[in-house]
C-alpha cells in the first residue's frame, strides 16, 4: 500500500514538468521526513505527525503552483484548481449528454448517417465552447471582484487525495478489454468466410463491403484496434508521459474517426449481404446510427479523457 506521503507526493509531482519532478520530489520528500521527525520527537504517533504534515503543507494542487516555472495567468492561484477541476467534470458530463440527446432527437426523425454525425458532432463543438467560455468568464470575475467570494475556501484534508486503483481493478479492467478486443477482431476477420447468408453456388457472402479487404482498409483499422489496447497496457504499466498520453488518445480517435467515414459514406456493409438477408433500407440505416452514436460516444470520452490528463500534467 501506498503511504499518505507517497500519494501526496505524487499529486504535487503530476502537475509539474517532467524535468523539476527528480529535484523536486526529493525536496518535498526529505522537508516532509524531516517536519514527521521533529513532531514525533516532541511526542506524537507517526502516523497522526504525518497528516498534521500534510495537513499543513495544504492542497498538493496548491503546492505545485508555488515550484512551477511559469505562472497562472487569467484565473489565479487561489481559484485556477477549482475552475480546472469544474471545467473538467462539465466537459466530460455535459458535452456527451448534449451530443447524445441531439443525437437522439436527429435519429427519430430519420436524419441520414451523415448529417447525424455531423449534427452530433456540431453540438458537442457548440456546447463544449459555451463551457469553456462562460465558466472562464465566471472565474475570472470572480477572481477580480473578491466580494462575489461567499467566503474562504474549505480548508484542505488528507482525505482528499487520490487513491490510486487497485492492481486485481487494473487487471480486470485491461483482461475484459483484451477479451472484447480479441472476440472483436476475430468476428471481423471471420465474416468473410462465417456467414449466415450464401451466394446461389454455396459460397458465404460476407456482411461487410469487400472493398474493405480488397484495399486493405480493414487490418488498417485492425491494426488500429489492436494498437489502441496496447497503449492501454502501457498506460498501466509505463510512467505517465506527455507523448504516451497524445499517442493513445490519436489511437482512440483514428479508430472512432474511422468508423464513422465507414459508416457514413456507406462502405460497410455489403450491399449483397443485405439484399440476401431481405433487409429493408431502415435497417442498415439503424445499424448505421447505432454505429456512429457509439463512435461518437467513444470519440467524446477520448477527448474528456485527454482533457483530464491534460489537466493533471499542466504545470500549475
């Protein structure tokens, strides 16, 4: 298990450039032994010296802003952490629900894959800008008019910093995803020989274009697919970086992109396979919404996710 000062240290050390984090983590580690040591030697359990260190010490967000090397602009030190924090959670909240609903609405009055996804796309763009701007216009305001303040901030606590997740929790999360990721890539490249629907000489008809396979274009996304779930055991295993953390989310992003030129401009599906299985013109439509809305949701949750991580590693 991981100590109170390992996760205090390395909540401070996220937010900082990867060149200051050696210096300064033996810095903060060797003041915070030292203030542990001076309080137990006047009489207190270790472990209460501890949090009263820490305690003291304040928001490790907090902290980090005083060893970065370039200073806090628009919002100041005193609100930057919270407005990040709340800009965070409304993109990563607000902006799939809005592209979702829209979505919705789009779909049940039988708008095309195209501009579906282009609506859907459009109103996450619109939302996510309004956020940005309004809840920044917000913040600094009140930044500049202190008496807009209720009052001081909540006083920091140990409680509030961030348990890393379990190591069976890693696993189980990386092992259902390894084994969605295999049953998925197997179901694809098996569709040209498995078919529930056959020419007049026997032979299977494949569900998706054969176009995909005749340029290549599906062990392209294949690749892609499989990539992605590589960064995702890096990102357990590997130390946090910036070109690790651009790299998996250009991975995500290219497969949910993808997906959606497929789908959108119809080079997915065969046209023999649905003329085969009897399906009328709604049902590719459908399976067509299905496949941009989850790709859309994907795509959003790539760029939320990037910006949380953009956010934790931005020096403060």
């Amino acid at each position: 298990m991981t100590t109170l000062t390992d996760r205090y240290v390395d909540a401070a050390l996220r937010r900082l450039p990867g060149r200051q984090r050696a210096d300064i983590e033996k810095e903060l580690r060797t003041a915070i032994a030292d203030a542990v040591d001076d309080r137990v030697e006047a009489g207190e359990e270790p472990a209460a010296a501890e949090i009263e260190v820490l305690t003291g010490l304040g928001d490790p967000a907090r902290l980090a802003a005083g060893y970065a090397d370039r200073p806090l602009h628009l919002i100041g030190p005193a609100l930057y952490h919270d407005y990040a924090r709340l800009l965070t959670v409304l993109l990563a909240t607000v902006v799939p629900a809005a592209a979702a609903g829209v979505g919705l609405v789009r779909a049940l009055h039988g708008a095309d894959p195209l501009a579906l996804a282009g609506d859907v796309l459009s109103a996450a763009f619109t939302t996510a800008v309004h956020i940005v701007c309004w809840t920044t216009l917000a913040f600094a305001a009140i930044d500049r008019l202190p008496r807009l303040r209720r009052g001081p901030a909540r006083p920091w606590s140990v409680e509030a910093l961030p348990v890393p997740p379990s190591r069976r929790a890693r696993y189980a999360e990386l092992a259902t995803l390894t084994v969605i990721t295999v049953l998925f890539s197997t179901f694809v490249l098996l569709t040209p020989v498995v078919s529930t629907q056959s020419d007049p000489n026997g032979e299977p008809i494949g569900l998706f274009a054969p176009r995909l396979w005749e340029t290549g274009l599906v062990y392209a996304f294949l690749a892609v697919v499989l990539a992605g779930l590589g960064f995702a055991f890096a990102r357990h295993y590997a130390r946090w970086s910036v070109p690790l953390a651009v790299a998996g989310s250009l991975v995500d992003v290219a497969a949910s992109l993808a997906l959606i030129w497929l789908v959108t401009t119809d080079r997915l599906l065969n046209p023999a396979f649905v003329s085969a299985a009897g399906w009328g013109p709604e049902v590719p439509r459908w399976i067509g919404i299905g496949l941009v809305a989850v790709s859309v949701v994907t795509l959003l949750h790539t760029v939320a996710e990037a910006v949380g991580q953009a956010r934790r590693a931005t020096p403060s």
